[in-house]
C-alpha cells in the first residue's frame, strides 16, 4: 500500500520547479511501496529527464526483446533450465535503482553507461546459450570456450570466429545486483551439500549454481585461475566437475602471481599468458593472429585513457558526471569484457558528457557535502547502496578500491613490453589488486583518498571474508592515525547473501554515525529508515 509522505507543493514549491523537476529534496522515500525499494509510480525528474529516462528505459526492454527473438524457442527452454536466467527480468528495475536521483547531465551519463552494459549482457548471454549443447549443439558450440569470471578474455580476440565467456559473472555473480534474494537460493545449495555456511558467499553462489547443474555446456575446454583469493578456490572441485563435463574437457590453470608488482614475479605472469594462448592454439587448431589481437588491446587502451581522464575530474573538481554506483560497476564490468564495440561507443558519448561538466563548471551532484572512498569488497546484493549515500546523507563516493584495476596503458609498439602490460592487467583483477596483494596494497586507501580530496572512507566489512577479518586490527590501528583527516564509517554486509545482513542494517549504521558522531541532519529524511525488507 503506497501512501504520499509529502505533498507534491511541500515537494516542488511552484510550477515551474515541477516542471524541471527541481527539487528542494528529492524525498525519495515517499515513493517506495511499503516493505520494499519499489517505485509506486516512475520518479518525476522534469518534462526534459524524464522523457529522456524513459526512452533509455524502453531501450532496456526492446533489447531484452531482440535477446528473446533470436532463438524463442531456444530462450524457452533456457528461461525453464536456469534459474538463474529470471533475474535478468529485473534489468529495467535495476537501472531505477541506479539512477535514484539523478537529475541532468548526470542521468544522461549513468544511462549511457547502463545501456552499454545492457548491450554488452545481452549479447554475451545469447552467445553462451546459442552455445549450450543443454539447448541442442550447435556450430557454435566449439568455438566457444569458458573463462573463468574474474579472468579477462583479451586473450580471445586472437582468435577471430571464437568467443570467450566469463562462466560464473552472468550465471553467478550478478545475480543479486538485480533480484537480490537470488543468491540466497543458490548459498542453500550449496551449504546443503557440506561447505560450510560462515564463509564468503561468492563461491557459495558459484558452487550452488554448479550443484544445480546450470551453468551452459559450451566449449571443449575450460580456463580457470587462482583469483582472486583463496576462498574463490574453494570451489575448484564443484567447479572442475561442472565446467570440464566430470574431466572431459581440457582445463588449463592460468595463474596469476599473488604478489604482482614483484619484479621477480613478473616474468611468471608473462609465462602464463604464453602458456594459455598456446592452449587455446592447441584446442582451436588455429594460430594465434597478433594483429586482431593488438586491435583489441588498442581498443582498451582507449577506452582507460577515458576512465584516467575521468578520474582526474573527479580528483580535482565536483564536475564528474558518473553517480557512485554507476561508475564502479561499469569500470568492473569493463575490465571483465574490454574494449568492445558498446564500450567503445559508451565511452565518447561519456567522455561528452565530462567535457560539458567542465567546461561549464556543472556540478551533477549538488547534494554532496562529503567525498568518499569506498574501500574493501563492496555488497551486491546492495550495490545501490552508495547511492542511497548521497541521497540521504549527501555523501558522494567519487571512487571504489575495485574501480582501480586493470587502467594500465599497454604499449603496444614492442611484444615483450606489451606481454609484460598485459600480464599486469591479468593479475590486477577487482579485489587481488588492494586486498590480497599484499598489505601494503591495502594500505594504499590513504594514499587514493588524499589523491581524490576524499574527507570520508566507506569501509565495507565483508562478515564472510575470513582475509579481510584476519587484517582488521591492522585496519583498526591505522583507522586511530587517520581520524583526524577522515570519517570512517564501517559498512557490513554479506556480499551475495542478504539474509545475513538485511540492508537496513547496513544503512543503520551509517546512520548511527552521521548522527552520533557528525551530528548531521539527513539530505532526505525520507530515507533515514525506511523498510525494503521485501524489495529486490
């Protein structure tokens, strides 16, 4: 039952603030159904953004419709053997969800980045599922191979008319990011099996999905790797079973060394992306093609020239346009697929959209009063989270730890230099890169949040990562050194299982703290506590 908490004149003031949908506060709360996150009705940004979301809103459903067209028979039967598959029927919520708020040239930006990534899913599923002999064998069922998910494909763009995809980030990690009681499911089965329930809930998820027999049968062959830490190993057995078909597909190990930035590892790291091209040459019967693959690589290179410039606006003005949530999961997500075609795209009309900010001095986000790192493994199942940040407390997360892996520029002018880029890339995947590195790596947060003018860090507190718990009286006796730059704020969750800790335990602690300790009024009382219980 949805009831109005503030009236549409308290809301806007006069007419003309309604129609550019110019809020004294945006009361966001107010439009939540009761005991979830859901919109009673779509969020009025003004004649102007609101037709704009719209229309970007409509694209997300015409895209899962051509999704659907290539093969209804085929998605059918994909939609009754996956489980999995249903979350992606919240797409167009997950983009609401995102983009709570925004307003101008901020919406414009983070839907920009949300299409391309919309794009990029869409594509990516029906490449694995044309491929899955579950479905019926098709000619692309053998040039299609498996990845391991936080193994970067760039290495598949050698090989012209074959596709890599990234097994558990479609089937298991993303999962929650838009049904977040998902993951849950998939955690029960895998503890139903033995493993133990008090760990991280990633490899659950994965290993459920395993157990379930849902993971597409594709490929004669399966890359695994090491990242990004020794829980994700966990898994290897179930893993092994599910995606080499029982020891009938080959399986190759690449690896990646734990202390990267070693200069005597660095020859190791080289070693393995030879090593797993030469396989895939094996399983293929092809040779590698150097200038497809250089292509490729050049592509990436354009596309992070985009982000480090990015990031520069945000280190040294308010004028960067990506809201919090947006613009760590496109940099994650990117680092996964590369520089194809959508990010490609995506990143010019961002680049714009940058480039407009500063040169007119536009501040997208008006409401900030706080700059904040986000530090440690962020939630999925509350990914929003840092959006719901700024809009109720005005604390605007201008970077993440995971946002800062794999930007390197790789030279491509000389092989060996360029193996030894690309051999980085592989092993600065999203949380080795600052949280299993090494301890030095972690401790690079003061360093990031001085870099980028933060006043706060957002601590994410993982209760299931047994890697992070064993460093944080570490974190605690450098937190005591800092307190005197920086608000830090403890935000526990239970990375894909939300029943662990509820979202309005995380946002309850924030809360405590903006209050108890900074002595802040909300930005929006409407968000202060509010119940999404039942929300997705």
């Amino acid at each position: 039952m949805w009831k109005r908490k503030v009236s549409i004149k308290e809301q806007y003031g006069t007419l003309e603030h309604f129609l550019k949908g110019d809020e004294p506060c945006h009361y966001i709360g107010q439009r939540y159904i009761e005991g979830t996150n859901f919109y009673a009705r779509r969020e009025w940004r003004g004649v102007k953004d609101t037709a704009f979301a719209f229309y970007k809103w409509l694209c997300t459903w015409v895209k899962m419709a051509i999704f659907v067209m290539h093969d209804p028979i085929r998605i059918a039967k994909a939609f009754w053997k996956y489980r999995w598959l249903s979350a992606y029927l919240a797409a167009p919520m997950m983009v609401d969800k995102w983009i709570e708020g925004d307003r101008g040239e901020a919406l414009r930006a983070d839907l920009y980045a949300l299409d391309c990534m919309i794009s990029d899913s869409t594509d990516t599923l029906w490449k694995s599922l044309r491929a899955d002999r579950k479905l019926g064998k098709t000619k692309w069922s053998d040039v299609t191979v498996a990845f391991d998910y936080t193994l970067p494909k760039h290495i598949i763009f050698g090989f012209p008319g074959h596709y890599a995809i990234n097994m558990q980030q479609h089937a298991a990690f993303m999962l929650p990011l838009m049904r977040k009681q998902l993951g849950c499911y998939y955690v029960d089965q895998a503890v139903a099996c033995g493993i133990p329930g008090d760990m991280c809930t990633l490899p659950l998820v994965e290993v459920g999905v395993a157990v379930e027999n849902e993971y597409p049968d594709i490929g004669n062959c399966w890359l695994t790797t090491n990242n990004p830490c020794d829980a994700n190993m966990m898994d290897n057995t179930a893993m092994w079973r599910a995606l080499s078909s029982d020891g009938k597909k080959a399986v190759h190990p690449f690896t990646t060394p734990l202390m990267y930035d070693d200069p005597t590892t660095k020859e190791l790291g080289v070693h393995e992306v030879y090593s797993a091209i030469e396989f895939l040459e094996q399983q293929f019967g092809v040779p590698f093609n150097w200038d497809t693959f250089i292509e490729h690589i050049e592509d990436t290179n354009e596309f992070n020239r985009g982000s480090l410039n990015r990031w520069d606006i945000y280190a040294k003005s308010d004028n960067g346009a990506l809201n919090s949530v947006v613009q760590g999961l496109f940099r994650i997500y990117f680092y996964q697929q590369g520089g194809t075609k959508y990010f490609k795209k995506a990143n010019k009309k961002i680049n714009r959209v940058f480039e407009k900010c500063v040169r007119k001095n536009i501040h997208p986000f008006p409401l900030a009063r706080h700059r904040a790192l986000a530090w440690s493994c962020g939630s999925t199942y509350y990914a929003h989270g840092v959006q719901w940040l700024y809009n109720c407390w005005g604390i605007m997360t201008v970077i993440n730890m995971d946002s800062l892996t794999g930007h390197n520029i790789v030279d491509t002018t000389d092989r060996e230099t360029m193996m030894s880029d690309i051999a980085d890339w592989h092993a600065r995947t999203p949380m080795r890169t600052h949280t299993v590195g090494g301890n030095r790596h972690l401790m690079q947060m003061w360093e990031t949040a001085e870099k980028f003018n933060c006043d706060t860090i957002i601590m994410y507190d993982d209760i299931g990562c047994k890697g992070m718990a064993g460093a944080q009286g570490l974190l605690e006796e450098e937190f005591h050194k800092h307190r005197d730059r920086f608000n830090i704020i403890w935000m526990p969750h239970s990375l894909m299982d939300c029943r662990i800790v509820p979202t309005n335990e995380a946002r309850k602690t924030v809360n405590q703290y903006m209050q108890s300790v900074m002595h802040e009024e909300p930005v929006d009382p409407t968000l202060v506590d509010f119940d999404d219980e039942m929300g997705w």
